[in-house]
C-alpha cells in the first residue's frame, strides 16, 4: 500500500496525491491571481498528470477553499498585536517586535514607554489606525514610530 501522504480534504482531483498538492498551494497563494497561475503550472505539471486541476469545479473548490482559510500562522496569534507587543518590550525593558510581513523590529525600554505613552494619548480611531499601520510592515512601523518617538 502506498502512503499518499497527509490527507487533504477532497477538492475534486482524481487522486489524494492530487487533493494533497492542491490543498498546498490554497495555503501557499496570497491572492486569487496566484492561486489560479499556481494552479495552471500544477496542471501542467509531470507532463499533464494533474490536468485535471483546471476543471471548472475543482478550480471552484480551491477557490472557496483559498477563501476560507481564515487567519494563518503568527497572525493567530493574539500576542500578534502591535500594541500588545510594545507594552512587553516596555515591561522587559527591551526586545523585538514581530510584524505581519514577518520583519522583526529591536526596541528599548525607554523608546517603548514613550511610543506608548503617545499612542494612548490619541483618540481611539486615530489610535486604531496607528496601530494597523504599523503592525502591516517595517516601514508603517518606522514611519509611526518616529512620530510617536517625539
């Protein structure tokens, strides 16, 4: 018997191999104009064994599949929060900031104590927005920090 790997639920492919492969590339793509170029090199890959992948209704079920795979990875994550991030680097006096791009930011005690002081200091909706900025990248983040680090 051949082990065809970790089951994948059934996207429609003739095989588990092929449900396996799909379902990989659901959780890989990060917007539906990948997914459907990832899923026409999977058809032609191995020389057209996974043709089937363009079928209507399996390229149907890998797109209801992409959009309901919900919340990934460290963005999960509570602890996630930019906010909630800066209030532990302030209490430990120093660490590193973990981003949603998955870029890592080193700050101190003192640096941390003031941002959040300014940040607590704006209204709630201009807080909101500070805050989702610059959890999003690296340059979000540093462009909000150097406002917030007066």
């Amino acid at each position: 018997m051949i082990n065809e790997g970790r089951r994948a639920p059934d996207l429609g492919m003739p095989t588990q191999a092929g449900n396996n492969l799909l379902w990989n590339i659901t959780r890989k793509a990060k917007n539906k104009r990948e997914l459907l170029s990832m899923i026409d090199k999977l058809a032609l890959k191995l020389g057209g064994k996974y043709k089937d992948a363009k079928d209507e209704l399996i390229m149907r079920a890998a797109i209801d599949a992409f959009d309901s795979r919900g919340n990934v990875g460290h963005l999960a994550n509570p602890d996630r929060n930019v906010l909630q991030q800066i209030k532990s680097v302030e209490d430990l006096d120093g660490g590193v900031i973990i981003l949603h791009d998955k870029s890592k930011i080193k700050m101190d005690g003192p640096t941390a104590t003031r941002v959040l002081k300014n940040l607590m200091n704006l209204k709630p909706q201009q807080r909101g927005a500070a805050t989702l900025a610059m959890q999003k990248n690296k340059r979000g983040f540093e462009k909000f920090l150097k406002v917030l680090n007066r």
